[in-house]
C-alpha cells in the first residue's frame, strides 16, 4: 500500500456509498486543483487501491471524464491527462470571459459579505502559497476564490458550464506554475474583483475579472507560445 500512495498520492479512500460518483468527484477535484499534470500517465488499478474501491467505478469516472476531454485514453488503453495548446487554451479563455463574466455580475448582486470575506482568505491564501513556493497550495486557493465567486451567482447550469472549462485548465496551470506566475503591471485584479462585490458594482466585478483573465494569464500565454515553437506539447484528442 505504502508503494501505491508514493505512485498515486493526489487522492484519498471514499466511502463505500455511491462509489462511482464520489470517485469522479475525487479525480475531478485534483484536477481543478492541479494536482494532475498534463501528459501524466494513471492506472485504473494503482486508482482503485489508493482509493480502496474496485476498479470498476474508477474505470467509469476514468470514461465521464474521457468524455469530458480532462482525460485522454487511447487505442492502447493508456490514461492520461489532457493538455492545452495556445491556440486552445486562447479560445477557452474567449468562452470564460462570457461565461465566467455573466457570473461574477450575478454574482455582486447576490453574493453576501461573508462569502466574500471567504473569497478574501482564499486570496490571501494564495499569496502566501505563492510566496513560499507551494504551487499545489496556490492552484487549490486560486480555484477556491474563482469557484466561490462562481457559485454565489446561484446559477448551477452556467457553474456546470465553467467547471467543465476549469477540469482542463486545473492540470495546465500545475505544469507551468513555476514558468508562469501570475503578474499583474498594478495590484492583483483579485483584489479589484473583491471590489467590485463589495460595491455591489457588476460592470465593476466583470471588469476585474476580465482583467484578472488576461493579465494574470500573459507569463502562461508566453509559456505556451513557446512549447508551441518547440513543438513540445500534445494536445488532446
């Protein structure tokens, strides 16, 4: 067991009830979190005993998110986990800046002081992390700031629609942490975006947020152009 958890150390044992589905949303929250990185290779049978179920609801969460395009598998039958090229990653960071923009505007009409004082401690959260170089630390805190700000929406169909999004850019931004930091030429647009809620301004919170996308994305823009040059990534199927 102990070799198992050195080859598979991203999840934990589940419960015995509703096995398939609390398997997927085990693999699922690695890979929001950046747990998994691109191209790396699972095993359904090193899944099941890290997480000490069978192999078979592994084996369905491994297909729903096969379908998902988080995972790849192959004629082989090989798993591994899907990466984005540039011109990928661009245009699903157009389709979050809709998505992702309409619920941050729900959002400052609806959110509560205290879900954005949670917002707040994931951000500081962040900042530490990234200070002290724990990128596993600051993928977790970054998710947990987005997806809470997404969530106070109260618009499930659409935070359905961003996660899928976010269960293929998770595993990215773990690989190219350490290359690819957020910057920002101001003040982190984090802190814009908890402005605008507090001044229960929508344009005010889109605005940041947009922001947030495009500057704090330019290290990992650049990161990309440059695997694209060296021909050094594999997009997925």
């Amino acid at each position: 067991m102990t070799e198992i958890a050195e080859i598979v150390d991203f999840v934990a044992p589940v419960g015995r009830e509703n096995l398939a589905g609390r398997v997927y949303d085990t693999l699922r929250e690695a890979l929001f979190e950046g747990r998994l990185h691109p191209g790396q290779r699972l095993r359904i049978r090193d899944l099941a005993a890290a997480m000490q179920v069978s192999e078979t609801p592994v084996r369905e969460a491994v297909v729903q998110l096969a379908r998902e395009r988080a995972l790849r598998l192959d004629a082989a039958r090989s798993i591994t986990v899907a990466g984005l090229t540039l011109a990928q990653y661009l245009e699903l960071r157009t389709i979050r800046m809709e998505l992702e923009g309409l619920a941050a505007e729900a959002a400052a009409l609806r959110i509560i002081p205290e879900t954005v004082d949670a917002m707040e401690l994931a951000h500081n959260a962040l900042i530490v992390a990234e200070e002290t170089a724990q990128p596993l630390v600051a993928n977790r805190s970054n998710w947990a700031f987005h997806h809470t700000l997404y969530a106070a929406a109260a618009m499930p169909e659409l935070l359905a629609l961003i996660e899928g999004i976010w269960l293929r850019n998770g595993p990215m931004l773990a690989r190219l942490y350490p290359d690819a930091r957020p910057t920002y030429p101001g003040r982190h647009r984090h802190l814009d975006v908890l402005d605008g809620l507090r001044a229960r301004s929508p344009s005010q919170t889109r605005k940041a947020l947009a922001a947030d996308l495009v500057e704090g994305g330019a290290n990992l823009v650049a990161r990309l152009e440059k695997l694209d040059r060296e021909s050094a990534w594999s997009p997925p199927d």
